[in-house]
C-alpha cells in the first residue's frame, strides 16, 4: 500500500539508481514503453499514460521506504 501520494512535479529530480534498479528487475522497461503514447503527448483534455508515470516514478521510491524532499 502507497504510504503517501507525494511526487516529483517535472520529473527533475535525484533517486538512488538501487530504487530504479530494484523497480526494473521486476517490470519490463520496453513493456513499460509499450503501453505509453506515441509522440509529443500533450494531455490538455484528459490524463495520458505518460504524464502518469511523473507521479509513478515518486511512488515506486515511496513504496520501497524512502521518501520525498525538497532542495
């Protein structure tokens, strides 16, 4: 269960490379893209699966214990 729902607005962030490691080793990078739209995504109308994983990539570092911090 997600702790907190805290993300990373912009997708500019640091994370340890043993979180994204970890995610990967379970999920297939390419399958992952797979699902994603095509192109320049732009999401005025309504969510997209790529701006989704700008949340996703905050909560799989949330979901393994660490945690969201601002500089």
């Amino acid at each position: 269960d997600l702790k907190n729902y805290d993300f990373v607005g912009g997708t500019m962030f640091w994370i340890r490379a043993e979180i994204m490691n970890s995610f990967f080793r379970k999920n297939n990078a390419l399958d992952i893209r797979a699902t994603l739209e095509k192109g320049n995504v732009l999401d005025h109308e309504h969510g997209t699966y790529s701006h989704s994983w700008e949340r996703m990539l905050s909560w799989i570092a949330i979901d393994q214990d660490y945690y969201i911090k601002g500089i």
